[in-house]
C-alpha cells in the first residue's frame, strides 16, 4: 500500500484520495476541513467570517482616528461627525483597537468644539491659512 506525507501530523493513503463511484457519497478524508482551514469543524466558516469583520472593525477604529486628527485642522464640519460615526461602528463591532476607536470619537467631538469655537470668535466658518 503506497502512502504519501502530507503533514507531520497524519498520512493519506492511496485509498483515501481515489475518486468515490459515480452517485455514491464520497468518503470524508479525516482532519481535511482541519487541514483546509486551520481551524477545527464548522466553527472555521465563522473564525473566517468573523476575522474579515474584525479587520474591518479595526479599519474603521483607525479611520476614525485619522479623520479626527485631521478634522482639527481642515474640514472639521465634515471629518468630525464622520469620525464620530466611525468610531461608533467600530466600537459596535467589537473592534481590537478600542483606544484609537475611543481617540477617534473624542478627536471627532474635539473637531465640532473648535467649529463652535471658530464661529463664536470670527462669526463665520471659514479657514484662513495665509494668515
């Protein structure tokens, strides 16, 4: 009987990679999905799953903190509610990086403070970088 090493872990044999009869079932290769995914069972659609929404939680974490930063310089009436937006997204999908979602929800509602203290001091919105 032939065998080949796959892994360190377990050894297919020439039985188990023959192609099952045609409208017959074919036999389940033990540890495959394991080996497939890197994860046991069925919870591996989930892991995968729930990895690419925690990328993307974290990616708005991180959006958010760069557009609050940003807001307080330029566009604060658009990039501070966007980041508070966006920190609150990430914070709801249970983001990794909870300091910088929390950074960008304070640097957002930091950006609306400087809007409100620029209209009260000039009366108007507008941005003078020429001096």
């Amino acid at each position: 009987m032939a065998s080949t090493l796959t892994d360190s872990t377990r050894r297919v044999t020439a039985t188990d990679t023959e192609a099952a009869p045609l409208g017959s079932t074919p036999a389940r290769v033990p540890g495959a999905a394991e080996h497939a995914t890197g994860v046991k069972g069925a919870k591996g659609v989930k892991a995968g799953a729930s990895l690419a929404v925690g990328r993307e939680a974290d990616g708005l974490a991180v959006a958010s903190f760069v557009l609050g930063l940003v807001g307080l310089l330029v566009f604060n009436l658009l990039l501070g509610p966007t980041a508070i937006v966006m920190a609150f997204l990430a914070l709801a999908r249970r983001t990794r990086r909870r300091g910088r979602a929390f950074l960008g929800l304070a640097l957002g509602v930091a950006d609306l403070v400087v809007l409100a203290v620029l209209i009260t001091a000039n009366g108007t919105a507008a941005w003078s970088l020429g001096g």
